[in-house]
C-alpha cells in the first residue's frame, strides 16, 4: 500500500501548492517522518498522561467490548406507542432498511470513537495525519467487518450498511482536509487503497499465513513512513501490541 500512499501524498501535496489549501487539525497529510521521528514528536507528558506498558498490553487477556450501561456511546432504539408508533410504521421507521442504517450508523460511531481518539496516537506513538487517521480507520472496519461475516448473509448485509456510512465519512474527511477538486479521483484511490488493506489483512490471518504475518501488514499499512517492510527496534513493542487478537 505504501506506493499508493506515496502517490496521493505527492498529489494532494501539488494540490495544496496550486490551490493554497489549508489542511487543518487532524489531518494534516504531508508527513515525511519516519516512525521514530514521528514517536519522539509525539512522546507523551508523564505529567499529564498515564504511562502505557506495551508489553503488558500485549500480553494481557482479551476482555469485553461492552457498553457499560451509563455509556454515552450506547444508544437504544426509540420505542413509541399508540398513534405515533402507527404513524411511524406507515412511514416505513420499522422496516428492516431503516433499522439496519441506524444500527449501522451506532456500530459506524463506535468505529470512529476509537480512531478519532487521542489515545491510540499516544499510547502507539503515531503522528495524527490524513493518512494515519485512514489507516486506523480501515483496520478497525475490517475488523468490524470480518466479525459480521461470521453472521452469514444478514451479517454481510449490515456489513454493506455500515460501508456505506464509512464511505460517506471519508468524502466528508477528505473535503475537510482541503480537497474540493478532484474528489471523485482521490474516492477511487483510497476505495482501492481500502480494499487492498482488507485483503491483504485477510491473507495476513489464514491458517497458512507466517506467524508475524499480521504484524507486517499492520506496520506496512499504519506505522511505515520509509518504506521498510518490518518493524524494528521500539516500533516492533508497539506494532506487536497492535497487531494483538
């Protein structure tokens, strides 16, 4: 994926030169930092933040992914009665399309909860660029994707719906960073760049893949700047952490 990248970053960066754009916040996209440059920049303050063990996060079990009862993400189907509840049903509010957007857009929102936050930059020493920011964005719908084909054809089903939320939110991303020209090109190129990821993290889980496997793809995809193919040194703790069922 890494050529992809180097393409559209000098792209968007001819862009910005003859269009003055202003790419703020978040997503920013010229990065030419390696990895360590880029973990140095961002060290956290022992001050302020808590000090993650990557080690013991590696290790460590898997626990659950449940909403705790007073989360601000959980969110529950209305429930009407009497008029208002025929009302809506004669407006098609229960049909199966209409749930299935909005579950789709409650498991969309949980999605970009954790690659929105500041604390999956911090704790794997990431630079919060465009392309970091897709990245991460990429590896959690897989995630969230491969766990519904697990569900058979209603899963594959929902799994198109919340496609179609994410494809919604990157155009939105992208126009944010500053690109209003040429938007349909740059939806192709991170549509192929998407795909390319998710096969390619597939492949990295088959029975039959190497056992760091995975730990590749994620650097090549998440971590890489420079165009190596493994990680070493400090970034091996932090991709090893990630890359963690």
């Amino acid at each position: 994926m890494l050529p992809r990248w180097s393409r559209a970053v000098t792209q968007l960066s001819r862009l910005g030169s003859q269009h003055n754009l202003n790419l703020k916040n978040e997503f920013y996209v010229i990065s030419r930092q390696s990895y360590g440059r880029a973990a140095a920049a961002v060290a956290p303050d022992v001050e302020k933040q808590p000090v993650v063990n990557l080690d013991k996060l590696f290790w460590s079990k898997p626990c659950s992914l449940a909403l705790a009862p007073d989360s601000p993400l959980r969110i529950e189907e209305p429930q009407y009665a009497g008029f208002k509840h025929a009302i809506l049903r004669l407006m098609l509010f229960y049909s199966k399309q209409s749930t299935s957007i909005r579950g789709a857009n409650v498991v969309y929102n949980r999605i970009i909860s954790q690659v929105d936050k500041p604390a999956i930059y911090e704790v794997f020493n990431l630079e919060k660029t465009f392309k970091t920011t897709f990245s991460l964005l990429v590896l959690h719908m897989w995630l969230c994707l491969r766990r519904l084909k697990e569900d058979g054809k209603e899963g594959v089903e929902f799994g198109q719906y919340i496609y179609e939320t994410y494809n919604h939110d990157v155009e939105l991303r992208v126009s944010k960073a500053g690109v209003n020209l040429l938007l349909t090109k740059w939806m192709k190129d991170l549509e192929k760049i998407f795909y390319g990821n998710i096969v390619a993290y597939d492949a990295a889980v088959l029975p039959e893949a190497r056992q760091d496997e995975l730990q590749n793809v994620i650097w090549r995809n998440v971590f890489s700047d420079d165009g190596s193919s493994q990680p070493n040194g400090d970034a091996s703790r932090a991709v090893r952490a990630c890359s963690h069922p």
